[in-house]
C-alpha cells in the first residue's frame, strides 16, 4: 500500500466529515479532558505511549473527532507508527501533496 493510500484509509474523515463511530467511543477517560486541554491550548504534536489495550487510540480519535467540528477535516491528520512505515518527513511531503494543506 502506498503513503498516500494508507494516509487516505487512516483519516476517513476527510472525505465523510466525520470519525467512524466505532473508532471514536463515545467513552472518555480521566486522560482525555487533559490531552485534550493541552492540545487546545498549545497546538502541540502529541504523542501518547503506554501498555497495548489502555486506549490510547481512542482517545486520539475522540480528540480528532472534536477537532474536526471547528477544522477543516483534512487539516487533521492521524498515522499509526505500529507497522513498518516511512520517515515522518517523507509522511509528511506526501500529506501536503496529497490534501494541499502547509
């Protein structure tokens, strides 16, 4: 599969303006008010580590889906680093080729 086609099957909610419901659980842990406060406030790239099966995707597609009510969808983009994958720089040039967003 090539960048530009995972980067498409990632964010889904760039073409339907919305985060699957089965990603983005309607559940919010204690984590996800303070993810969620600092992202806010300091528009930082975050990145969120710990035991597999804690929830730490969920809260990244809660937190997305938030975003995307007050962002353009394709200005949010999500990559999961778990399988064999390119330099974040060579991710990246292929994201601004691909939405057209800087």
């Amino acid at each position: 599969m090539s960048i530009e086609d995972a980067l498409r099957a990632l964010n889904g909610w760039w073409t339907s303006g919305e985060v699957n419901r089965e990603l983005a659980k309607p559940y919010r842990r204690k984590l996800f008010s303070d993810v969620r406060m600092v992202f806010t406030f300091h528009r930082q790239v975050i990145l969120l580590i710990g035991l597999r099966r804690v929830g730490k995707t969920t809260i990244m597609y809660r937190l997305i889906s938030d975003l995307i009510k007050r962002e353009t969808p394709r200005r949010v983009l999500y990559f999961s680093f778990d399988a064999e994958t390119p330099g974040l720089v060579e991710l990246l040039e292929v994201y601004r080729r691909t939405t057209g967003i800087d």
